[in-house]
C-alpha cells in the first residue's frame, strides 16, 4: 500500500490548489502523515487537529464533510481509500473571503454616504446580515429578511438594478461579491430629500391677500393694518406667531400687496431641509460642484427670488453656520454658488416666521445677535386664536362653507351649543387646529346642524375656558402659552421696553406651563385613550400604559368620573 500513499501524496498540490487551502494524506496504521498548501510545498507546521472531524473520519467507511466550529466558512472533507485517509479543506479560501466581507463592512458607511441610502451586506441565499442607514451608523432595520433583488443577483452572479421597495422612485442596485456574499445599496435619502425639498420649496404666484385673513376682532384688524403698511416697503419683516397662526398667509398678503407683486414668491421650511443640503438650496451650485450635482448646475433661493420676496419659513430652525452665510447675503445682497467663485447681485425682499423668541435664542447662544437685527427691523405678533375669540364664529362658519363644497355634504351650520364649546376651548393649534376640528367634524356629522356630540371628545370635555386666560384680562387657570414669551402691553397696544420689569407676567407664565399645559395634555391623553376603546376603563389603562386603579385617580382629579363630570359628553360613558 506504500505505493497507494505515495500516489496520494503527488496529487496534494493539485487537490489543495482546486479545495482553497491544504490537502493531508494519512497512512492510518502507521499514522505518517504529509500535508501540501496551495503552493504545492510541504506544510509540516500545519496540525491533523486542524481539520475537525479527523476521529469521526477515521472510524466511517465513507467519505464525510465536516464544518469547522472555529473558523466560519472553512469545510473539512474527509476520504478513505484503502488503509489511508485523504483529506482536504478550503482554510486559506474562508479567510481570503472573510478578510474580504470585513473590508466591505469597513467601506459600507462611506458607501451609504456616497449613494444618498442605506447599504447592506446580504449572503448566497439574499439574506442580510450587516447593515448600515444613510449616516454611516450600524443598523439592525431588516436584518435577517430577504432582499429580493439580493437573491436574484447571487442566482444570476452578475449586478441587477431596480426599484426600491422603501421609497417610490428611488432605485437599488445588488451585487455578488463572492458565492458567499453580496453588497447593495440604494438612494432613498437621496430622494426623500429632493420630495421634501420639492415640498417646501413654493416657487410661483402666491394666492393669498390681505382679503382672505377672516376676523374683524381688534387683534387681528391691528395686525392687518401694519402688515399692509409694511408692504408698501422694500423693509426686511420677521413674523412671530404660533403654529397655526397663519405666518405663511401673512407672509404671502404683504407680497401681493408690495410693489414687488409682479415678481417671484419663493418660501423654504428651513427646519425641513436637512442640514447637508441648505446651503445648496439657499446659495446654489455650479456644475459637479459634489457628488450628485446636476451637471448644469443650480440657482438657490436667493437667485430664484430676485426681484420678489423670499420667505424664510422657521427661520429660529437654522443651523448657527449657515446662519453667518445667511448674515453676508443679506448685508452684501450678493451670493457665491458652491463651486463657484463668481459673485451674483440679487434683488430680493426678505420675509423671516419663527414661532420661538429669536432674542431668548441669541441669549442662549442659539441665534445671532447681528443677524437678529438684520431680520428684525418691522416685527409683526399674529395673535393666538384665544386672543381673538371673537372670530371663532367667522372662522367656523367659514370652514363649513368650504367644507361643505369640497366634500358635497349637506351641513348647513352649527348650533349654538356646540359654538360654545368651541369658543371655551383654548386652540393650541390655533386657527389651524380649528379647521382641522371643523374637517374632521364634516367628515363624521350626519345631521344639517353640528351639535355638541358630533365635536371631538377632546374639546367636549374642555376644563381650560378662553375665559379663564389672561390673554383675555381674566385668571390664569387653563393657560395655553405659546412657545415664545407673550409680549407685555402698555395702554397704548405696543410693546413695553426691554427694560421693563416682567417678573409678574413670568410667574403667571410659570404658574400656567406647570398647572395648565401639563394638566390639558394629560386629560386630553385620557379622553383619546377612551374614545379610541370604546370607553372600557380597563382596556383604556392597558392603552396608557397604567393600572387601572392609577386611571381611577387620575380620572378622579381631572373631574372625569361619572358624577363629576355632569354634561361633559363621552367621558360620562365610561365602562370598567
């Protein structure tokens, strides 16, 4: 048999080059041994040990395939053939490809970066096991489900294309690296963020005027009138008002009634805009100025806006280094594209909205200061809905008609009733929060008049009355503060001096975010909770997350138990 050993041990060379890493010829009786690597020389250094499964092999008459429990991906095959043992394994193969999936891993964040997507790493059968989101950071979103588009390309064993399944019209290319792994990635931020920037970036005619702002209380009337009187100018406006308030019509009115109304209205959300692409949106970009460029290059903002009015919606939102930029533009009136070196004139009138305190931003290092007086030279405060209670009819009555023609219903008014209901509420959301309440109503409401019971639980069972708010001259329970501080009037309407002492005004301030905001959230949670489960108390406190004796309490302290609760609506209903 000496003759059998020594054919094995000539044709290792071969049978380790074909397996990926050493091949070992084992005379059993008397247990000499010759091992041969992928070169064809002898490895004497490499132990039988390595390969797993030897003392298995030894007591089979048939050939056998053993995976190594040390090293994932290395295979041990085993062969008898008379009283020797051939044996082979793909060691140096498994570590070349594992040494290969952890450079891709290493590569895959600036990949995803690159791409505008996530990237992932997926095995033979299309599977995921590593992935990374569009920041670069490890994710374990799909990990372990199958990317169609993953398996078909390790079947084909060529790159496949086509669309992802994340985001409607982006697309995802797969590619087999080896038999064991593939790559892929795709461009869903890419065009998530070109869908929100087509969202909020308006270009175009604005249709709103002064006419279409409803309300004859004073608070709005004296708002309208210095908006008009500001349009006349070419003066930089900065609108604080909350959300729901109507900043955008007001900004869209003082445009069309500017002499600058021929010309271009352009509004961009800066809080909507990821950071990496403001500048590019403000400023533009030539030609290949980055990766993703058009290649005829873009014009910002500023350009598009030349010779009308650009509005800088959420203005507070803006990162402070684009804010330095931001500064220049408005003090040079000229603007330098990424890229580019030619500097570009623009004409533009500046219309800025926060609904934050710019200055308890630029004290808290937030906000510039210099460019806090770039924007605000006219300041316009578009009063909160409980400041104008009185327009509460107007503007219902107002939804209704516009409701009833877009939805063909047959709603002609409300009742008296339900108005009071609306006119105790305090509008958080204000005027926009109020035609949602109206749309959501329309939508549900089968009689021609709206009654009390066909309004949302939330406002039904409304413990904060507008009459209560100091806003109205009033007390202070059931104060709903807006996100920036209220300004403190003198008799004649206008804003009091910085240097006026508003101690008073801020402990209200205090008394009312801590007694009024957070008790008005947590009875509003409730009311929806029970509203959503049919009011069953116990499947209600499942909902919230608490125990159905801590319900009990808090249900017992907001005045919401049977009994407590005399004509406040649904709340009245509750089951155990």
């Amino acid at each position: 048999m000496d003759g059998l050993f020594a054919t094995l041990c000539a044709a290792l060379g071969p049978l380790a080059r074909l397996a990926g890493g050493y091949a070992t010829v084992v005379h059993l009786p008397s247990g000499r041994h010759k091992t041969v690597d992928m070169a064809g020389k002898e490895a004497p250094h490499y132990p039988l040990e390595n390969y797993e499964g030897l003392a298995e092999a030894r007591k089979c008459g048939g050939p056998l395939l053993i995976p190594s429990s040390k090293e994932p991906g290395v295979l041990n095959f085993f062969l008898p053939l008379g009283d020797c043992l051939l044996v082979a394994n793909n060691a140096d193969h498994a570590r070349r490809e594992a040494r290969l999936e952890a450079i891709f891993r290493e590569a895959l964040p600036l990949i995803a970066r690159v791409a505008g997507g996530e990237a992932v790493l997926f095995d033979s059968q299309g599977i995921r096991f590593f992935s990374v989101d569009p920041d670069g950071g490890q994710s374990e979103k799909g990990m372990g489900e199958l990317t169609y588009l993953g398996r078909q390309a390790m079947e084909l064993g060529r790159p496949v294309i086509g669309p992802s399944l994340l985001e409607e019209g982006a697309m995802a290319v797969r590619v087999p690296v080896t038999a064991s792994f593939g790559i892929g990635f795709n461009n869903v931020l890419a065009v998530k963020q070109k869908k929100i920037l087509a969202a909020n970036q308006r270009q175009g005619y604005p249709r709103y005027t002064f006419t279409d702002i409803i309300g004859t209380s004073r608070a709005i009337q004296q708002c309208i009138q210095q908006a008009r009187q500001v349009a006349v100018t070419s003066s930089t406006v900065l609108l604080y008002g909350e959300t729901g308030t109507g900043k955008e019509l007001f900004a869209q009115s003082i445009h069309n009634a500017s002499q600058r109304s021929g010309g271009p209205f352009v509004a961009i959300n800066c809080g909507a805009i990821p950071a990496s692409l403001v500048e590019s949106q403000l400023f533009g970009y030539e030609a290949g100025a980055f990766t993703g460029a058009r290649k005829e290059g873009q014009q910002g903002v500023f350009e598009q806006a030349s010779g009308g009015t650009l509005f800088l919606d959420e203005i507070s939102e803006m990162e402070l280094e684009m804010q330095s930029r931001l500064l220049r533009v408005l003090q040079e009136r000229e603007v330098v594209r990424i890229g580019g070196k030619k500097t570009i004139p623009v004409d533009v009138r500046i219309i800025a909205s926060t609904n934050k305190d710019l200055w308890q931003m630029v004290v808290g290092g937030k906000f510039r200061q210099d460019l806090f007086y770039r924007l605000n030279v006219v300041d316009l405060r578009i009063p909160p809905l409980r400041e104008r209670v009185e327009d509460i009819p107007l503007l219902v009555r107002h939804f209704i008609k516009e409701f009833r023609s877009h939805f063909g219903t047959f709603v002609r008014d409300i009742s008296n009733e339900a108005m009071e209901y609306l006119m105790r509420y305090s509008w958080p959301g204000n005027v926009r929060e109020l035609q949602n309440c109206i749309e959501r109503t329309m939508n549900l409401v089968t009689n021609e008049l709206i009654q009390p019971g066909d309004l949302p639980a939330l406002i039904r069972n409304c413990v904060n009355p507008l009459a209560d708010n100091p806003a109205n001259g009033a007390g202070v329970t059931g104060l709903v503060l807006p996100p920036y501080r209220i300004a403190v009037s003198g008799s004649s309407g206008d804003p009091l001096p910085a240097g006026f002492n508003c101690d008073a005004q801020e402990k209200i301030q205090d008394t009312c975010e801590l007694e009024g905001n957070t008790r008005l959230a947590e009875r509003a949670a409730i009311l929806r909770a029970l509203e959503e489960v049919g009011y069953n108390r116990r499947r209600a406190a499942r909902r919230l997350g608490i125990s159905t004796t801590t319900l009990w309490r808090k249900m017992k302290r907001l005045g919401l138990l049977d009994g407590e609760n005399r004509g406040s609506g649904s709340a009245a209903r509750v089951t155990k």
